[in-house]
C-alpha cells in the first residue's frame, strides 16, 4: 500500500478524527457545563439559563466567523505538506496567527461596547438583558485566547496532527468543569458563589489553559516559529480570500441561529430556554460527528497537493460512512434516555416539556448533518471556499429563512424553527454531494 493510499485506510482516517471528535467535543462541552450548571442555580434558573444560551449563540457565532482563518491554514498546510513544500509556509504562520490576534482585539472593542444593543436584538430585556451583558463582558476577554488557539489547531489539523488539539481541548474543559461549580455555587468559606458571572470567569481561565498548551506544542513538535517577517507571504493573500469566503458563508449560518434564537426569545422564557438546551445540544452533535470533517479536510487537502483524486473519491465514501454510523448512534443513545437529557440542564417543568416535544426532531436530522458535516470538511481541505459560501447563502436564504416564516405563521414556534434548520441542512447536504462527484469524481476517470 503506498503512503497516499495509506492516507485513506481505516486507521489513519481515525487516527485524525477519534482525536478531533474528542477536541471538538470539548469545545461545546465547556458552553454546556455551563449550561447545565447555571440552569440548577437556585436564583432564576429560567433567566440564567436564558441568558447563557443568548450569550453562548452570539459568541459561538462571532469565533466560527472569524475563526475560519484556522480553516484557511488547516487547508494551505496540508496542501503544501503533499507536495512536499512546507518551507514555502514557514513565513506565513507567524504572519497569520499575529493578524488573528488584532482582528480578535478588535471584535472584543466593538462587541464589548455595544452588548447591550446585541442583545436587544436577540429579543433580551429586563433580568435575562442584564444577566446577558454581565455575561458577555467577561467571557469576551477570551476572544484573543481562543482565536490564537485556534490559529494554532489549524496548523496542528494541517500536518494531520489532531492528537495535540485533543490534549488542549481536554484539559480545557476538565479545567471549565471544575471552576464552574467552584465558582458558580462557591465553597462554603473560601470562594463566594458568583453566579452567572463565575461561569463567565471559569470559561475564560479555560480559554487560558489551552492557549498555553497549545504554543508548547507549537514550540516543541512542529517545524514552525514565530518569527515575523517583514515581507507579507505571497500565500497570505490567498488564505485571506479563502478566509474571507469562509467569514461569509458562517456569517449566513449563524444568521440562521440568530434568527431561531430571537424568534425563541419573542415566544416567551421558557421557550429561549428550551431553545438553548436543543441549541447546545445539537452543537454537540455537530462537534462531534464533525472529527470525521476534521479528517476529510486535513487528508483531503494532502491529497489534493498530491493531486490524488482517485483516493479523494474513496475518502469522501469513507469519512461519510464513519460519520452516519456515529449520528445514528448517537441518535440511538439519546432515543434511550430522551427524558432524562433534559433533567441535566434544567428541573423547570414547563421548559422540560418544550424542550421533549422539539427533540426528537432535532434527533431525526443527524443523519443529514453528517453527510453536510463531512462535504463542509472535504471541501475546506480543498481551498473550495466560494462555493460553500455560495451553499451557505442560498440554503440560509432561499431555505431556512421562508420556512421559518411560513411555519411561524401557522404558529408552530418551537417546531418552526427546527422544521426550518431540518430544510436548511437538507440543501446543504445534497447540493455538496452532487457537485463533489460532478467535479472531482470526473477527475479519477
């Protein structure tokens, strides 16, 4: 078997994502430790939890924005690393990971100054407002630490490396799991409890830990340094295009979870509320079966650079079949204990019942979002950021969007919004697959 058909074996196809599932995982696992430990406060629960979910939604949807440079680097690592010319970047990545630094220097300014008028347009008022702002002006002092982080993951991804990311994710999150009950509930004596607020103060020390861990892996197991050079990498202004594509099309995704969150808002508290458990709960999901995305876009990209198409086709089956398998499991798990997920995050009776009636739908819909996941994966590896942003847009706007408004108008709330995020990963999925075997399975003939 030679080294590129090695690239696609059950085992290196693993190697990649079993590591990048458990990183991914981590990721939301802070956001739902804290979820799950602000909505048993005894203090208004119903409001904290509110809260956290709003703040949890725009902060996701502002790093996945600008967060797509770690894509970019991922794909142009890898590209170069199959042909062999990783020199050709050595310049590049200190150049990169300072420009994510300012840009996430400047996002924490104008968001920090204007949270109050971000969260009135998620439909916040009152207590959930405040909680909202106090929340948000704590946990935004981590924008620098993740996206630097995360700069550094897409190099990690793009020398087919995810086992480092892992280890950061992992302490990260034992680090958040700790100091959010520490901090939230206090000990008795030593640390007062601090709420919402220590939640915040525990995500941030998370943030920390793994920013640290993740420059000692830079520093010791790769070829790169931080050493800036004065003159701009000719390969900067393409993976600041590619960037730039991959910014618009997750500014039309999280367009879509805006809308679903302020419509969950404007039906009343306990529906934002059960909107933020299905919401974190399905980010999960997509983390999780997201590893096997992980490895399509690290492979892919080396194959690509290799211009191996016939071992890309075989990946792309591959990474699919993996994928589905792990959805429908996880589906099968959560179709046995249906009842008792929504116990972990809140004990509220009516947020309980709106939350059971909606998740099944949520449960239905991984199958699809596995194959849309695994496509998004492959074809970042690719550099094919136009199109995906092209997809983005027309499945938010032309899908999403008139199915929401059409089913709120028959007053399906709750269901609206899933029912629209159902159809959205739809067109997703299935105008990825076609063009993928339009383009690249042509190639292999």
């Amino acid at each position: 078997m030679s080294q590129l058909e090695n690239s696609v074996s059950f085992r290196n196809i693993n190697k990649i994502a079993i590591p990048a599932i458990i990183a991914g995982v981590a990721e939301p696992l802070i956001s739902l430790t804290d979820i799950a430990v602000i909505g048993n406060v005894g203090k208004n629960s119903v409001e904290a939890l509110a809260a956290a979910g709003i703040v949890g939604s725009f902060l996701s949807a502002i790093i996945w924005i600008v967060a797509q440079t770690k894509t970019a680097i991922s794909a142009i690592v890898s590209q170069h690393l199959g042909g062999n010319r990783l020199h050709a970047v050595k310049t590049l990545i200190p150049q990169a990971i300072l420009f994510n630094f300012l840009f996430s220097i400047l996002i924490y300014a104008v968001t920090a100054f204007f949270a109050g008028a971000i969260f009135k347009a998620y439909n916040a008022e009152g207590l959930i407002l405040q909680y909202s702002e106090d929340y948000y002006q704590i946990r935004a002092l981590g924008y620098p630490l993740t996206l630097v982080t995360f700069a550094i993951f897409g190099i990690f991804r793009g020398l087919q490396n995810t086992l480092w990311a892992m280890k950061c994710s992992l302490t990260g999150a034992g680090v958040n799991i700790v100091l959010d009950y520490a901090l939230v509930y206090g000990i008795e004596g030593l640390i007062p409890p601090m709420h919402l607020k220590g939640a915040a103060i525990a995500s941030l020390c998370a943030q920390a830990v793994m920013l640290v861990m993740a420059f000692w892996f830079f520093f010791k197991k790769t070829p790169f340094n931080l050493k800036l050079s004065l003159n701009i990498n000719p390969r900067m202004k393409g993976m600041l295009l590619m960037a730039a594509n991959l910014f618009v099309r997750t500014a039309a995704l999280n367009f879509a979870i805006y809308l679903a969150n302020a419509y969950a808002t404007d039906y009343g508290k306990n529906f934002i509320a059960a909107q933020s458990i299905l919401m974190n709960i399905w980010l999960f999901f997509s983390f999780f079966i997201d590893g096997y995305a992980n490895a399509g876009n690290a492979i892919g990209g080396k194959l690509l650079g290799a211009k191996d198409y016939k071992n890309l086709w075989e990946l792309s089956k591959k990474i699919s079949k993996y994928a589905v398998y792990i959805a429908l499991i996880l589906m099968a798990i959560c179709g046995l204990l249906y009842n008792q997920i929504g116990l972990l995050f809140n004990k509220d009776a009516a947020v309980l019942a709106l939350f059971s009636s909606v998740f099944w739908v949520v449960l239905l819909m991984q199958p699809v979002n596995a194959i849309a996941f695994m496509f998004d994966g492959i074809f970042k590896g690719l550099g094919e950021a136009k199109y995906l942003r092209n997809v983005l847009l027309a499945a938010t706007f032309l899908g999403f969007t008139p199915t929401l408004l059409l089913a709120d108008h028959f007053g399906l709330k709750l269901y609206a919004i899933w029912i629209a995020f159902f159809v959205w990963m739809l067109i997703r999925s299935s105008t990825l697959v076609v063009y993928f075997r339009r383009k690249y399975l042509q190639k292999d003939v």
